[in-house]
C-alpha cells in the first residue's frame, strides 16, 4: 500500500483556473471521495496524479517519493476514466491482460493476474466476450479489472458509475469499495452524486473552483458543513438571514428581518453580526396547523414530492420558500396550513458570505 501527498497543485487552461493550489493527503488503503460540482476540477486532478496532465506548480509524492517528474507509466496508477475506454475488437480476457503484455510479464505471470482479476469482478465466464456483447456494468467491471491488473499503487476512479442506471449503480458502488479494500489498494474515487461519496468513503474531499473547500468522514461534512455551499451539496439545506443578536444558555440567538428570533449552535461569529442560519432539510420536522415555540416557522405547503419512504415538503413562509423532508406517512396536502420546526443543535451559524449567500450557494 502507499499513501498519496499533493502540495499546492496548480493547473490552468486558457481561461479557467482548474487547480488552484490543491493540498491533499491520502493514507495509505484509504477510499478518498473527490466531491464536487462539475468543472470543479475533479477530472484534473486525476490527470495530473496519473502523469495524463503537467501541472503548473506543485508537487505529487508517493510515499515520500516525488512522482510528478515521472512518466505516466512510471507511477504505477491505476486510471479508470469515465468512458471506460475498452478496446473494441478485443475479448474481454484480452482487454484485461493488455497492461501485463504491453508491460512484457511472462504468459504465465500473465495469465494468472488476469484470471485473479475476471474472478474479482465476477466475468470469469465472459472472458471471451467482445465488449458490444456486454451491458454497462459488465463493460465497467472490465475496465476496473484492466485497471487492476497492471498491480497498480494506487487507483483513480473518474465518475465510475455515471454511465449506469440508478439501480445498477446501487450495486456496483459498494463491489467497487469491498474490491479495494480487499486488495488494500490507495483509492481516488471522483463524483458529482453526493449520495455516492457518503456510502463509499472513508473520507469526502468536497473541492469547488479548484479548491479543496472541506474534507472529513462522511458524517462530518454531512453533520458539520464548513460553508453555506457545503450545507446545501451535501444533502440540502434551507438558509435564514438574520442578525445574531446574543448568545442564550449557549446557544446562538438570530433575529429575523420580521422580529422573529431563532437559535442555532455556538459560533465564533460576533454579536450584532448579519449571519446566516443554515439547518438540514433531513433535521426539520413539520406539524400541522399553527404551533408556536422555539424554532417555530409557519406558512402553507405548496409542493408535496412523494419519493418513497420519504416526501419533501415545501411551505412558504414569512422567511421565504422552506423545505422538509418527512416520513411519507406524516405528510400533508399541498394548500394545508403548517409548521416547520428545528432543534437549535441542528441549526449551523455562518457568517455572510462576501459574494452575498445566493452566489456562495450556486453550483456551476
């Protein structure tokens, strides 16, 4: 196993900065997701590890040696792009066994790597297969076997899954984290889906215009997001602007634009600070009717989203259009008269952004 160190890796194309000092530190058989908006940067990144792309300024290190002045082929990575990039008039044994032949290994040393990996990833019977004669998933389990089977450090997943239904995708997610771990293989895993990164990390890089703007375990950035943008990626999030206007049995007190006052959790932001209040749509409750108390905002639903188990609600209130997502069984009707209340401990207080909060929240 190895572990992967990038200092302030810079990269531009005419136009757009796509790396804007990246710092990176991945541990060695660590699953990294790389999250983010598309054309945050995520693709480039990869590149850039894998030797496909020349940063600007920085450096990469395996270990505590330094990569960047290396080929592509002297890394030793693992590069999955989002296409899967088979060869077309290849079966899919020779698909697989073109790394370890392009690399001179022995028939023998070859043959068995090859039939290691079609065993990982359950294509054993298909190894004479051409790729038109294979659905989606099969035709990406290829690809990760070829990846696989050049013994490389470390693996670079661009988008792996974006190509599949939901369902397949559901499956295929999890094979992809139980395979790297079983071959305890450092792992960079790009995606834009945030449900994806939370089930498979053990650790989410959230980056946006080329800047790492949080990392931490999947609760973290789920429970704790560093920004507005992070509350609202993550899952979804609704934001009320006030002004803090104390600090009450520890908790933050804000004053709405209607006198109205709110609590969330502790900040480090000052006093008679405009603020922002931002709370999960996940931690939000909805109660029939007017209910006054703490935290209590009403107004009338307007949309009701059934999706299942769930049902996303949305109220227009006072403080603008608020969403809930509620156990479906809970739900109300759209044109019903109701109450959305939070617990302070899951309202997170931000100051306001520079940009104003409706640009800090825009995904490009």
């Amino acid at each position: 196993m190895v572990s992967l160190r990038v200092e302030g890796l810079r990269k531009s194309f005419p136009g757009v900065v796509a790396l804007d000092g990246i710092d990176l530190n991945v541990r060695e058989g660590e699953y990294v997701v790389i999250l983010g908006p598309t054309g945050a940067g995520k693709t480039t990144l990869l590149k850039t590890i894998a030797g496909l792309a020349r940063q600007d300024s920085g450096h990469i290190y395996f270990d505590q040696q330094r990569v960047d002045t290396l080929m592509p082929f002297q890394r030793s990575v693992a590069y999955l792009p989002q296409n899967y990039s088979l060869f077309a008039h290849l079966t899919v044994w020779e698909n697989v066994a073109f790394g370890p032949t392009v690399q001179d290994w022995s028939p023998r040393r070859r043959d068995q790597i090859v039939r290691e990996m079609l065993n990982l990833v359950h294509l054993s019977d298909r190894r004479n297969s051409l790729p038109r004669e294979l659905s989606g998933g099969m035709q990406q389990r290829v690809a990760l076997a070829r990846a696989l089977a050049t013994q490389a450090r470390i693996l670079l997943l661009d988008e792996p899954l974006r190509a599949l239904d939901a369902r397949l995708r559901l499956e295929l997610r999890q094979e992809l984290r139980t395979l790297a771990k079983y071959l305890g293989i450092t792992t960079l895993h790009v995606t834009h889906d945030q449900e994806e990164a939370i089930s498979v990390a053990d650790r989410i890089v959230i980056i946006r215009k080329g800047k790492v703007v949080q990392a931490g375990s999947p609760k973290e950035v789920y429970e704790d997001p560093s920004t507005p943008f992070v509350s609202n990626f993550i899952g979804e999030a609704n934001f009320l602007q006030g002004l803090l206007s104390r600090v009450e049995d520890g908790f933050s007190v804000i004053m709405l634009s209607d006198g109205r006052h709110v609590m969330g959790r502790p900040t480090n932001v000052p006093v008679n600070s405009q603020v922002v209040l931002g709370v999960k749509t996940d931690f939000c409750n909805v109660y029939h009717g007017k209910v006054e108390g703490q935290n209590s905002l009403t107004g009338t639903v307007v949309r009701s989203l059934f999706t299942g188990k769930r049902t996303t609600l949305e109220i227009q209130t006072g403080q603008g259009l608020l969403k809930a997502k509620v156990p479906s069984d809970q739900s109300l009707s759209e044109g019903s008269e109701a109450t959305l209340r939070f617990r302070p401990e899951n309202g997170i207080v931000y100051p306001i952004p520079n940009e104003g909060l409706q640009v800090a929240l825009e995904v490009e």
